[in-house]
C-alpha cells in the first residue's frame, strides 16, 4: 500500500498522504484545491462522471494510511456497516486504480501521437527535399544534354569551316603558279568566295 500513490482526478498530481483530501459520493478523489474549484463552479458536478457535488456529500478523507491508524474505527459497528464500508473502500481503491491506469495510458498515447506527428513533419520535409534535388538533378541533365548537343553542332561546323578553309588554301596555291592575268581574275573569283564563306561563319 505505502509504494503506491494516488492522483487528484482533476489535476492528476499526487494525494500528499499526510494531508486529508475530499472523496466524493461516486467515489472520486480531489486534492482540496481541486474540489474546491468543482463545488465553486455553477455546474458543481464531479469532472469525471458529471454526479451532482455539494458540500453535504462530499468527504474528508486521508489516503494511503497504515493499518493500525484504522484498526479500530468500525469498532462497535455491526457486521454489515464493515462489510458494506470495506466494500465502498473497495470500489474507491479499484475505481482509483482504473483512473490512474488510464490517465498514464491517455498520456503515453498523447506522446505517441506527438512522436508520430513529428516524425510525419520531418518525413515530409525529407520527401520534400528529396523532390526538389531530384528536380534540380533532373534540370542540371537536361541543360548537360543541351551543352553537348551545341558542342556536337559547333565541332560539326568548325571541321566543316576547316575544311572549306583547307580548301580556299590549296585553291589560293594553285592559281598562284597560273598566268599573272588568269590568275588576277581566279584570284578576284576566288577572294570572294573566300570573303562570302567568311560571311556564313557564325
């Protein structure tokens, strides 16, 4: 009994069980502050089952203490007063325990629910990210393919430029062993081509 510990069912700290705290008729525990607070609130009813709460109703009790401080309360009482107060004690201490069990299971999955929303956040930035690296690699591909492409067309253009200029060398050589006369006019002919060929290099 001394290792376990009781929760206020309203603020769900610890009983102090050196302090009287209040039971109610449903069989509910409060710390005085808390049932304080029901009893002043226009509903005055219990937070848990919603029964009706007065002052009359209810008690002061001390939770938690050793047997012999309770050894002789029903002393005098007949058989059924004892059995019918064990049997309420009874129901209060197992209805506590329920209450108690709940309230940890509610705040484990409250974690649970926490953990898993931020894990989700931070799955979706990751994904997001991981979308938007595959978009730029994506892009930087296709602007790769683009360049090679140009580069492909420019190295084209300029063996075929090479070559139109090997060309203009080799017809620039042979009219320079022609006639000074048919050579003036081949050499004119052919420094035009030569200035329209340089014309079409872009």
């Amino acid at each position: 009994m001394q290792s376990q510990s009781f929760q206020c069912n309203l603020c769900w700290l610890p009983l102090d069980t050196t302090q009287r705290h209040a039971c109610t008729p449903c069989l509910h525990l409060y710390c005085m502050e808390c049932v304080g607070k029901l009893l002043e609130a226009s509903a005055g009813c219990c937070n848990v089952c919603s029964a009706t709460l007065t002052r009359q109703n209810v008690k002061a009790v001390q939770v938690l203490q050793p047997a012999p401080k309770y050894q002789l309360a029903l002393c005098g009482q007949t058989p059924e007063v004892i059995m019918q107060a064990a049997l309420t004690a009874i129901k209060c201490y197992v209805q506590q325990n329920d209450l108690s069990g709940q309230f940890r299971e509610n705040k484990l999955q409250g974690r649970m629910n926490t953990l898993h929303a931020q894990c989700s956040a931070k799955l979706q930035q990751v994904h997001q990210a991981y979308q938007k690296a595959k978009s730029k690699s994506a892009a930087l591909a296709a602007q790769k393919a683009s360049l090679e492409q140009e580069n492909l067309e420019l190295s084209s253009k300029y063996q075929q430029r090479s070559s139109q200029v090997a060309q203009l060398k080799e017809q620039v050589q042979a009219l320079t062993g022609e006639a000074p006369i048919k050579g003036r006019s081949s050499l004119g002919q052919l420094s035009m081509q030569v200035l329209k060929t340089l014309c079409s290099i872009k």
